[in-house]
C-alpha cells in the first residue's frame, strides 16, 4: 500500500506507535485515545503551486512534567507526547513527537510547542504558541509554523494547522505553500 502526497507516491511508515499533536498537551493528559478513523478528503493535494497534506493524529502517549507537583499549572510545566499520524483511509502514515512548554497561566494559559512530524520521504519540524491551553472544553484550535524539513522536505517553509476533532484525535492540515 502507497499514499499518495503531492507529486510523489511512497511507502507509509509502518513504525511503532511514534507521535502527533502539536499540543494536544496539557488537556488531552486524561482523555482517552480515540478510535476514529480519518474523517477529511483528500490526504494529499496541489492547489495553484501549494501543497497541502491532510492527516489524522491520534494521541500514543504523554507526560507531564510539572514545576510544582501536584499543585496548579505553573509557568515552567512540560509536556512530552508522541502520536501517530493516519491518512485518510485509516493507514498510519508516520508519527510526530515534541515538547511543549507552559509560558503563560494566566489569560487561559499558553504553551510554546517544538514538533518533529515523520513522514514518508523526510520530517518537518514546526514550533509556535498554542493559547488557552488552560480554559475548559475542548483543546483549542491552533497555526504553527513550518522552520524546516528533510528529505522532501528540506527547506519547507508553510504551516501546519490543527483542529480537535475527538478526544485525544486532531486533525492536521500541513500547508507547504507559503
């Protein structure tokens, strides 16, 4: 089986569980790994010049690692995750893993986030803020930035856009265009 991305057909990854979520961090730490599959269109596609990759990252595993323990979010707090990444017909297709930092408490809190996601053909690392970490219901919507890549990817720029569609599920719409 192939996934198509782009221009270019590869191999997906088949590697063990190795990470997603650009911040599904601080309120994701509880909630269980959903099951769904990959609910958007196209995994992959060209508009006018700009490549966009759609997928599916569902929380592996996370963990904490807080200033004061047992006490409330403080500035200082980390988070470590790792999830994998789905293609639109359920396949896993790579993985991402990063850290995210707690800059900020209050105002709904904020994090300062470095992603590596490994797909087929190179990685992307991508970095940003993620704001009202700390506000209740669903993990915000976020945009960070794309500062690099290899293989494939080597000097991407663009940005990476995520969206909470279950618990412990986002969606990711890498945008190589820009």
């Amino acid at each position: 089986m192939s996934i198509n991305l782009g221009s270019h057909t590869m191999r997906p990854i088949r590697a063990a569980c190795l990470g997603t979520a650009t911040a599904l961090v601080t309120l994701l730490a509880c909630a269980p790994v959903a099951a769904a599959a990959a609910t958007d269109t196209d995994s992959a596609h060209t508009t006018g010049g700009d490549r966009v990759i759609t997928l599916i990252g569902r929380l592996a595993q996370q963990t904490r690692f807080p200033v004061n323990p047992g006490g409330s979010p403080a500035q200082g707090d980390r988070t470590v995750f790792r999830s994998n990444l789905f293609d639109q017909y359920g396949n896993q297709v790579g993985d991402t893993a990063g850290t995210c930092t707690t800059t900020r408490v209050d105002n709904g809190g904020a994090e300062e986030c470095v992603v590596t996601y490994n797909l087929p053909g190179g990685q992307l690392s991508v970095q940003g803020m993620v704001f009202g970490i700390l506000n209740p219901g669903p993990p915000p919507s976020f945009d960070n930035g794309i500062t690099g890549g290899t293989g494939e990817f080597d000097r991407s720029r663009g940005s990476v856009h995520a969206d909470t569609i279950a618990p412990g599920t986002r969606r990711f719409t890498i945008d190589l265009g820009r």
